[in-house]
C-alpha cells in the first residue's frame, strides 16, 4: 500500500514511529506536511496538491495527526481525501468534533457516558452563577480547544476562578468550566483504542507541583488494567465520534469513571513506553485491514 501521514514533520515521535511500521511492513509510505497542501475545485475531480505535486491519486490510506492551530485547515484536507475515496484512520467529521472539548462532552454525554459535571457560556455577568452550577470552588477552567495540559487551569477559590474567567471571556476565548474530582489525586487514564479495540491503557500521575496528568508536562506514567466499565466507555466514546484510532482520556471518582476527553491524533511515546505495546504497529495494521477494500 501507498500511506500518507498528515503532519507538520516526520521527525515527530508519533509520526516517525509510524512510518517506521509501515516500512517494515513492506509499504511506501510518506509524510506529507497538510500545511503545505491546497485543493483545486471545479474540475470533474477536485484535486489535491502538496507544494506544487498532484498527490490526488498516490495513496491508498492516509493517517491524520493534526495539530491543535491548524485543525479546520487539516480537517478539509483530509476530508477531500474521503471524498476521492481514499482510507483515512480518522475521519474528517470526528478530527472536528473531538477537537472541541464542549462538542465531543455534548455528543457523548447524550449517549450516556458519564462526564464531570460541566458548564460552558459566554456570559461574563454570571461568573458567580456558573461556579456556583459546579457546588462552588475549586473549579477546572479550559479552553475548549487546547491540549496536552494547555489551557487547562485550577481555580481553588471563587476570587480567583472569576479572575481567570473574566480575563478569558473578554479576551473572546471559548471556555469551559469543570467539577474538580479532588478524589482522582492527579491522576487519569489514557486509552488507545483501534479499530473498535483496545490496545494499551496507562496510568498518568501528575507531579507535586501540577496538577495536570499529561506526559508532555512530566507525569509519571505506568500501565494499567482497565475495568469493563473503563473499556466500554473507551470503545463507544471512540465509536461515537467516528474515529478509527483515538486516544481516550478517564478518571476514576467516587461515582465510577468519567470521560473527561478523546484525542484523534494521541501521542505515542508516552504509552509506548510505559506499556512496551507497539501501538504504532496495530494502526499500522488497522489500515491494512481497510486500506485496499475502500479503493476504487
């Protein structure tokens, strides 16, 4: 097969861990920066373009990792991959809708995987209010579209967290207020789900001076049995958004595990690691299995 992988650089872990399973496994396989790419429309085939190079027919499959600031442009690149029937392992519609933390807890909340309680607005007269929603301070402050820890903030008083808010609301940045799970100590839980399964589960614990669990801020990681509920919960959020490989992220609180948000291009240095699971190698062979039926 003839593989693209969507990101900015082929140096990155991720990105290079990947290619190097799918040259192992006998394909060619090239990174191609979305960045780079434009589409020409109006013709009787749209066509696509990396630099000047019409790359519109060279692949069989793509795998997206798209960056958080370039989301909607390497969302439609990949969508007019769908459109010229080429395989994606995530598709264009669920790199969209789990990018935004309030789309991907309205979707899933409705389809009844349990979510800390949340509270999103734009309405800067009712700071008080909205903490209030979530039983008072301390409260979790996001942006709704960060990532690896950024943007994520704890407020640990009602003065403090309507600093936070207001500052961010006139600043016209989307947010979303969170429940603070005291009883998760810091502590959450990373999924790889492929294809409808998983296939590694580690354990991140934040450090004594943060309380954010993510391996890019230094967590300690190690791997972790998941319960059956933990599972399911991994496996439908994924399904639900149309992912074919998605990082899924859980805490444990007193009431049972919550989702707190889904990943469509996880990071796999950190779980490689601490699982010693080749993580790349299964997405490898997920696209394998649906690359050359969706081909035309």
């Amino acid at each position: 097969m003839d593989i693209a992988i969507l990101s900015v650089s082929p140096h990155v872990y991720s990105t290079k861990r990947i290619m190097e399973e799918a040259d192992q496994a006998g394909h060619y396989v090239e990174s191609i920066d979305h960045t780079k790419c434009s589409v020409k429309l109006g013709t009787d085939k749209p066509q696509i373009f990396f630099g000047s190079e019409n790359i519109t027919e060279e692949f069989d499959a793509i795998i997206p990792r798209i960056g958080t600031t370039v989301t909607r442009h390497g969302a439609a690149i990949v969508k007019q991959f769908e459109v010229n029937d080429v395989f994606t392992s995530a598709k264009s519609l669920g790199i969209l809708k789990a990018r935004n933390k309030v789309t991907t807890l309205q979707l899933l909340s409705k389809k009844g995987i349990p979510i800390p309680e949340t509270v999103f607005s734009i309405n800067p007269d009712n700071v008080e209010h909205q903490i209030e929603l979530l039983g008072g301070p301390p409260v979790i402050i996001k942006l709704q579209e960060g990532t690896q820890g950024k943007g994520v903030m704890l407020a640990e008083s009602k003065k403090s967290a309507k600093s936070i808010i207001d500052t961010l609301y006139n600043m016209n940045t989307s947010i979303l207020l969170q429940q603070y799970i005291e009883e998760a100590k810091g502590e959450d839980l990373r999924v790889i789900v492929v294809g409808n399964k998983i296939v590694a589960s580690m354990k991140r614990t934040s450090g004594l001076d943060d309380f954010r669990s993510n391996v890019h801020r230094g967590a300690d990681t190690q791997e972790v049995q998941l319960t059956p509920r933990e599972k399911y919960m991994a496996i439908h959020a994924t399904k639900h958004l149309g992912l074919g490989v998605a990082g899924v992220d859980l805490i444990r609180s007193n009431n049972g595990p919550l989702l707190i948000e889904v990943n469509a291009s996880p990071g796999l240095k950190g779980i490689e690691a601490a699982t010693k699971v080749n993580v790349a190698g299964h997405i490898i062979q997920f696209v394998e299995k649906h690359g050359r039926r969706n081909r035309k």
